[in-house]
C-alpha cells in the first residue's frame, strides 16, 4: 500500500512516526513539504520518507492519501487536486463532513476520517474511523486502538470526548507543580506525577464507566484522603461542568 500525507503538522508527525518507528511501515511514505521543519525531520529520521513539494504528484504516486490541513484549508486544498476513481483518501480534519470531501474528490469515492492522537506515536491511544475499513484498521492497529464508527453523528461525539487530552495534562500537571511547591525536586515531581496517572489508566484499561466507579469507591477509605478530594470536586461541580463543556463541543462540532 502506498501512502502519501498532504499536511505536515503535528499530528501527521506523530502519526507517521508511529507508523514507521512502531509499527514497522517499511513502504514509502510520500509527505508534502510544509510545514519544512517537520517534513524535513521526517526524512532525516527514517529513510523511507521521501518529501515531495508539489502535493498533485503525491496524489498521482500513492493509493492512500491522509489529509492533516486544519479544517478551513482542508476543502480549499481538495479544490486544487485531482483524483483518481481508486484511491483513498482519509481526512483528519475535524469537523470537515464525507459529503464535503466526496465533492471535491470525485472520481474518488472511499472516503474516510479518523481522529488520531499524538499518542499514537508511541503505538498507543484510540483511533476511531468513520466508516470502518478493514484495509486501513489493519495499518491503524499498529499505532492504536482502532475503534469503528459506523455514523457521522457518533463519530462528532468521539471527536468531542478527545477534547479532554489538555485537561488531563494539566491535571498532572498541577499535581507536579504542587509537589514542587511543597519543596519536591522538579524531577522527582514529575516522575511521581506521571507515573501515577500512568499506573491508573492502565488499571482501568477497557472497564466501563460504572465499572470505573466501582474502582474510584474502592480506592476510597470512608473519611480518607481520596474521598475528601473526589466530594470536594463533586460538590464543586467539576464533573457536571465538565459534561456541560463536552456538549458545548459537541454542539460546536455538529455546527
Ligand atoms: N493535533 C492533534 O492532536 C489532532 C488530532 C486529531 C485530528 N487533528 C486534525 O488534524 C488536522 C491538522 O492538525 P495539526 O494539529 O497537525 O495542525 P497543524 O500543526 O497546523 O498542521 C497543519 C499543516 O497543514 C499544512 N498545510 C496547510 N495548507 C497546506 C497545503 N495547501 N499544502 C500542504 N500543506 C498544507 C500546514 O503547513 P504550514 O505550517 O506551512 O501552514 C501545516 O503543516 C486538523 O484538521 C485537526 O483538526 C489534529
């Protein structure tokens, strides 16, 4: 399978490190030049990149095009490039519906979209597609948890809940920082923070959500630590906040 990328940002970096560095794709991969710095750090590091600055000729040389514009440039990029009736073209642009890339890319007519994530790289995280494809499930699962998504209106949602990945960051952020400022060396913060975090997302791997409560009131002493922070943030509103934000995303998105 040929592949080609049109969008060197951050998250066809990711994605195509993954692919190669975990996942073992040793076919050409075909990457338009901008961003340069990325397209050009691609090419240094793995030596079946190959950098192409006109983005019609990556179309003409591959049988997978991956589209990685922000979505106000992706429909206007599609505008500028013919297709052929074989190809595929997979977009990551969010918000950007089929329809309207099925316009701009006829004779092409397997469209699809995914929502990588920068964890991806490391050969790890979901990967939820709209429509499924057994062809591209198959490269997928080698940098992530394919999850296939048979309806557009679903698949927004997915978009909507990977809003949350900064949160998250920032969470274990400000445990580290508060470790620091009760006299914890940096390093040692950090260390504890993100290992932390890291232990109890694997423990909860594939249990479902009232499952996860079962975990989060076990871990609970009555009257304990755990219990004091999880009823203070409760109370507080952050987890109904947090499902009102979700919606608003949601609502952004679906408009
Ligand atoms: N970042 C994520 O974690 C993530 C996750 C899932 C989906 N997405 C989606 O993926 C898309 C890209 O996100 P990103 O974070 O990677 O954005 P980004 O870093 O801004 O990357 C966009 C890239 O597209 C390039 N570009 C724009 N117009 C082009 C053209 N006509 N020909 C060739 N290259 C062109 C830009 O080059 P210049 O720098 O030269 O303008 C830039 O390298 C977005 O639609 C986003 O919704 C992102």
């Amino acid at each position: 399978m040929k592949i080609g990328f049109i969008g060197i940002g951050a998250i066809s970096e990711h994605v195509i490190t993954g692919l190669i560095q975990t996942g073992g794709f040793d076919e050409i991969v075909v990457v338009s030049e901008r961003s340069s710095h990325r397209s050009a750090r691609l090419a240094d590091r793995f030596t079946n990149v190959e950098v192409e600055p006109d983005n019609q000729t990556i179309v003409d040389r591959v049988d997978v095009v991956f589209v990685a514009t922000l979505p106000e440039q992706t429909l206007e990029l599609l505008d500028t490039l013919s297709f052929r009736q074989d190809q595929v073209i997979v977009s990551m642009a969010a918000i950007v519906s089929v329809e309207q890339i099925a316009e701009k890319v006829h004779p092409a007519s397997r469209i699809h979209r995914l929502i990588p994530m920068p964890p991806n790289e490391l050969g790890v995280g979901p990967i939820p597609i709209y429509p499924s494809c057994p062809d591209l499930a198959a490269l997928l699962s080698q940098i992530g948890t394919v999850i296939p998504v048979e309806d557009q209106q679903q698949f927004s949602t997915f978009s909507a809940s990977s809003a949350l990945m900064a949160t998250l960051f920032e969470l274990v952020a400000t445990n580290a920082r508060w470790l620091e400022s009760k006299g914890v060396a940096a390093e040692i913060a950090s260390q504890y923070s993100t290992a932390l975090f890291h232990s109890l997302a694997t423990q909860s791997k594939e249990l479902r959500a009232e499952e996860l409560r079962t975990l989060s009131t076990d871990c609970l002493t009555a009257g304990g630590l755990n219990e004091q922070v999880l009823n203070a943030t409760r109370d507080a509103g952050w987890y109904k906040e947090l499902e009102a934000e979700l919606d608003k995303i949601l609502d952004r998105i679906s408009s």
